[in-house]
C-alpha cells in the first residue's frame, strides 16, 4: 500500500553501465587542491566529467558537494567550480553523478539531511520529505509503559507536533508525521534499543548544496546559460493519480540557506514591452534577482537587480520561458517562481535518452512552470520499482546566480 514515502526522486546517469547501478566509488590521489582534484583511475577524454555533480564521501570534506567546472586528461585533473573547505588528500574517496540521461541511478537525491538522535536512541532517520524544509525539527519518544504502547511523533522546523504512531513491539520502519502532512520523516526502529522513559531529540535538517545542479560553470556575472539535467521519479509501490509541479516563491542565498519569498501585488502600472521596472507591494523576502511571474497577464519576467521594492527587468527579460510580454496594472497578483522549468519522459526498456552536456536542450521534451497542481504534469500510473523521468532547465541570463538545489523545486503528488 502507497504511504507518503512511496516516491522517490532518483540521478540519472550516462556513465552508468545499466538501470539501478551505483556510481563507482572513487579515490583521488596525491596532489589535490581545495580546487582540483587528480585521480589517474579516471580515463575519459577531455571535459567528460564537465557539469557533474561530486559527492564526497570520506576525507576533511565528507559530506560535502562539489561541482566539475573542468576535466583535463592529459593530468588526470578534475577543477571545481568552488573552492573547499580542506584541501583534497591522498585517500579521500568520492563519487561523480552526471545526470544526462541514459540510466537511473540506485541513489536518491537526498532534499534533507538529518543529525543523528541522541537521547532517542533505537531509531534511526532513514528518509526526510523536503517538504519539512531546513531548520531544527523535534523527535519525541513516548514509552507509555513500554510494551505494545510505545510511540514515537515529529515536529517538523517550525511545524506542530503531529499524531502519535505507535511503534509497540515491532522493529521496522514507520512513519511519522507533523500535523502538516507535506511534512513526514521515515525513520527505522529497533525495539531493544529504545529509550525506558520518554525521550525527546532536537534534530537539525540541513540540504547540501549542489545536490542536483551545481552552479553555473564560470562566474555568475557569465553571459548566460541554459542547462539541463534528468532525475527519475521512483515508486516502491503502486501508486495512482500522479503530477510533478514545481513549488514556488522559494530560494537559497549565498550560504545556502532555504528562503521563502512571500506573494505580493504589483504598485503600479508598467509598459507591455521594453525594460521595465515592476514596482511591488513588498519584496523584503524576495532575492536580488531571479524569475517573477504576473499571475493576472501569465507573463514570466527575469529581472537582474532589485532595490527595496522595485524590480529592475531587461527588455530581454520580458516574456520569457514561452511566455509572452504584456502591460501589467496596479494590484497584479506577483509571484516569484523557480529558475527551472520540467518536461516529462517516459523510459523505453528502463532506459531514456542521453544528453552530451547539459547546454544540450533533450529531444521532444515540452518545458512548462507548473505551479499548482491544476497546471501540474501528469505522469501515468506507476507499479512499484517502475519510474519516469522528470528533465530540469535551468535558464541563466547574465547577472543571475544559480538555483542551489534544484530539486527541492520538484515536488511529486500522488494518491495515498
């Protein structure tokens, strides 16, 4: 039976050798830099690993990302867009996803990371929905006695507790939720290893940067860039009634912390073509620059500066990602919407098709910025272990800085 843990978003990858395989493990070898990387084991052309995404797995940099700005063969080098913490040492192990397509990998993309429990001990977080966002969130232990009563409950970051889930006797995995239901944990449990009294744990979320589209290859000031990636959505049972939309009015500033833009209304009129400046109620949680949308007219503008609460948008700015230039009025709904767009692929015999880099626009894929789930893209019923892919553009003008975890605008609704 389909609980809210059924789906997850999973990398592809044309390295991949098939369906479901797990990136190798790799190891770099003597002299790294907080910038580079060498590692003779890696013997593909010139610029092959371009655009990856690399996950650190042991060393002073584990549990870190990084993106590939470079790959040069003739040293074995791999030259990252952005300089780490530690400097790369002999011996620390990593792995490269480049998600172009071609195969789904074994590994989700993981929105949240959660710290371990301390005081609840016995239980283990194995998954955290996005939805629950950054922040510290609270586990609590209710021992009732011990015996079939125990119970467990989560709050999410800022959220109320949600209803208790009685874990008795039995080891396995549950789920639990806060009272919004967007916002779930699954967590394992081992009976014997639980607490004899009530317990509580705070537990901090954090997202990774990077985890599914790294930054702009360059500087952020570039000439402008659009990029694609495929994720594959996988369901472990059968699920019914599915759509992916994107969730709006979220960003991530430079040190990668989750913001949310609150909705406004427009304060003025502005002009139907040219650059303009969009004059709103209030843009105090809004970033400098990015893509807005007037809800009344349907016109996507991307603008490149903002000063208090006027937004500075370039004629080439007007009417972007299929949308077409139109005067806006005063009290206009304005909302601030992602800076990538989706279009869905069905898999032929497990497989979809493989992209050579991410400046390479997928072949018969329809891009659209579904934000609510009237708009959202239908995917057909899936069996368990069955998937379909999801493509992510990510559009770039000059000036604009890179979405950080791309992902976490996806969000997948199905019948429970």
């Amino acid at each position: 039976m389909a609980d809210a843990s059924s789906v997850e978003i999973r990398y592809s990858g044309k390295d991949l050798a098939s369906h479901g395989a797990t990136p190798a493990t790799q190891t770099a070898d003597a002299g790294g830099s907080k910038t580079t990387v060498i590692d003779a084991a890696l013997t593909q052309g010139d610029d092959y690993w371009n655009g990856a995404l690399l996950e650190w797995l042991t060393g002073g940099n584990a549990g870190l990302w990084s993106s590939v700005k470079d790959f040069t063969a003739s040293t074995d080098t791999i030259t990252l867009d952005e300089g780490l913490p530690t400097t790369v040492a002999a011996g620390d192990t990593y792995r490269l996803l480049l998600p172009l397509g071609a195969f789904m990998a074994s590994l989700e993309i993981t929105s949240l990371v959660p710290s371990a429990t301390v005081n609840v001990t016995g239980v283990v977080f194995a998954r955290v929905a996005g939805m629950n966002g950054p922040g510290n969130g609270t586990i609590a232990y209710v021992h009732n006695g011990g015996g079939a009563a125990r119970a467990l409950k989560w709050t999410a970051p800022g959220g109320s507790a949600g209803s208790e889930v009685v874990v008795g006797a039995a080891n396995g995995d549950y789920v639990l939720f806060d009272a919004n239901l967007d916002k779930w944990v699954k967590v394992t449990v081992t009976i014997a290893s639980l607490p004899t009294s009530d317990k509580t744990d705070t537990i901090t979320l954090s997202g990774p940067r990077h985890r599914a589209m790294g930054p702009a290859l360059g500087t952020e000031t570039e000439a402008g860039v659009t990029r694609h990636h495929l994720v594959v959505v996988r369901t472990d049972s059968d699920i019914t009634n599915i759509k992916a939309m994107l969730n709006k009015g979220i960003w991530w500033d430079d040190s990668g912390v989750e913001k949310t833009a609150s909705d406004t209304t427009a304060a003025s009129a502005y002009n139907g073509s040219g650059a303009v400046t969009v004059s709103v109620a209030s843009a105090s949680t809004w970033p400098k620059s990015g893509f807005l949308k007037n809800s009344i007219t349907g016109e996507i503008m991307q603008w490149i500066s903002r000063d208090g609460n006027s937004i500075t948008v370039p004629a080439s700015g007007r009417g972007v990602r299929g949308t077409t230039a139109a005067a806006g009025s005063n009290l206009d709904a304005i909302i601030l919407v992602p800076n990538v767009d989706i279009g869905l692929e069905a898999p032929l015999a497990d497989a979809y098709q493989q992209i050579t880099g991410e400046g390479t626009a997928p072949a018969g894929i329809t891009f659209s910025t579904p934000i609510t789930e009237a708009t959202a893209l239908a995917i057909p019923d899936l069996l368990a272990t069955k998937h379909y892919g999801v493509w992510l553009r990510e559009i770039l003008v000059a000036g604009t800085p890179p979405t950080l975890n791309a992902a976490d605008y996806v969000e997948i609704l199905f019948d429970v």
